[in-house]
C-alpha cells in the first residue's frame, strides 16, 4: 500500500506531522509520499504542479488495481481554517488527472473528507462526482484531461517540490525521469515571480477575515489519494486514514488503500 498526502504543514497547524522527509520506515521505506505545504492562499497551479511532478509519475509507475482519493474539502476558498484557495474547477481537474492516470479497468473510491463550509463542501463535491461520472465506467469515453498548469505558483512551492523529490528519488527512479521537464518549470516559475511576493488578490483566504476561534484538532488540508495494487507493492497516492490526518506509515508494502491535495 502506497500513501500520499498533499497537506498544510509548519507553524503549529494540526497535527503537525507530514513532513517531506517522513517516508515510512522499515519495509514500508518509500511508501508514504507527503507534499506539505507551508504557505496559505495556494491555488490550483500550486496543487497542479504537485499533480505533475510528484504525485502522476508515482501513481503512474505504482499502478494500482483501486485507487482510493479522500477528497478533503478544507482547501477550498471560503473555508474557514484550511487557508486553500481551491475552487471547484480544480477539483474537477484534479479528478479527472487522477482517474486518467489509472491502468484500464482500475477502480476508485471517492470519500468526503474534512470541510468545515457547507455551501463550498457541496460545490466542490458536486463538482468533483461529475468529474468522477463523466467517465462512466469505460475508457472510450474519457476526455484529455486538463491542462496541469495554471498561473502562477506560489514561492515556496518549487522548493517544496524540489525537497519531495529529492527525498523521494531513492524510492521512486522514475521521477528522474521528469528532472529536465521540472528544473525547467522552476525556472519559468521563479522568473515569473520577479523576486517578489505572489500576489493573490484574487483569492484571499477566508482564515484572515475570520475572526479568531479557538483552534480545533483538525487534520491538515489537503486531499488524499488510496491506492490498494494487486500483483505488486506498488504506490498509491494520498492517504486512506483521512488526508488531513497524521501520515499511515505502512510497516509492510502490502495491497491496500491510501488517502488524498
């Protein structure tokens, strides 16, 4: 079983597990993939680039017999503690990238997970089983999935990548494979940036118009992504437990599920 997380992380936010360099232990070494995200506001080309450069190669060379995506909704703009600035496009986008990548004849599981904005959690639900449907059970029919980028990112989000990767390699050759594709994002993206900070005046995170509450245990934003494989110990990505909560370490590689973004 493989575990992938995409998830905020740092600066006290619950529960404050999830780093980069938390890859499993013992047999399990390598299956637990975690993006952590130290910045809030994040929009879809930070979640798309994740997408592109960690999470697709992994799945792909993991190909799961059943892919199982806990679909947390906090990293939704309007939430009022996730901090995210996703919309539902974008978890349309990243459902229909996720499924696309799966072997013919695989299966998914979808699971509601954290969202603390009703109106929000059902937009992005609602667009995210629409994605889900529009596949309908048979490759002929699939679209091209989405373009993977989108804007600009954020500034800490190649160096984040950068650090998932680099831990990541050892266990997963095929990221090399993207090393070219991805130094050259970074540098696109760092050159957009200019040396200044990433405006975002068109999302403004509902945590800084809030007003202060109590803090609650949450699991962190993200989504997660279960993958059971069948014939080999291959990866899935995002977690099964819930993709906000603490990551599964996985003592043996063994057929079963993950959670998600």
């Amino acid at each position: 079983m493989l575990y992938m997380s995409l998830h905020r992380f740092g600066n006290g936010f619950f529960p404050c597990t999830g780093a980069a360099k938390d890859v499993g232990t013992g047999p399990g070494t390598g299956f637990s993939v975690n993006v952590p995200w130290e910045e809030i506001g994040l929009t879809a080309a930070d979640y798309m680039a994740a997408l592109r450069f960690v999470i697709l190669p992994i799945l792909t060379d993991f190909a799961p017999d059943v892919l199982f995506i806990s679909a947390g909704y906090d990293t939704v703009q309007g939430d009022p503690l996730g901090g995210m600035c996703l919309t539902p496009p974008t978890y349309a986008a990243m459902t229909t990238v996720l499924l696309t990548a799966l072997p013919p004849h695989r299966r998914a599981v979808i699971a509601l997970e954290g969202g603390y904005n009703e109106d929000a959690i059902a937009a992005a639900a609602e667009a995210t089983m629409k994605a889900a449907l529009r596949f309908g059970g048979a490759s002929s029919t699939v679209a091209a999935p989405p373009a993977l980028r989108k804007g600009k990112t954020h500034r800490k989000t190649t160096e984040t990548l950068r650090a998932v990767r680099a831990v990541q390699s050892p266990h997963w050759p095929c990221l090399a494979e993207t090393d070219a594709q991805f130094e050259a994002f970074c540098a696109e993206e760092e050159a957009k940036l200019g040396g200044h900070a990433l405006p975002v005046a068109d999302c403004v995170p509902a945590e800084q118009h809030a007003p202060a509450t109590p803090a609650q245990p949450r699991s962190s934003p993200g989504g997660g992504v279960a993958v059971a494989p069948s014939a080999s110990a291959e990866k899935a990505a995002h977690h099964v437990t819930s993709p906000h909560s603490a990551p599964v370490q996985p003592k043996t590689p063994v057929t079963g599920a993950a959670n998600e973004g």
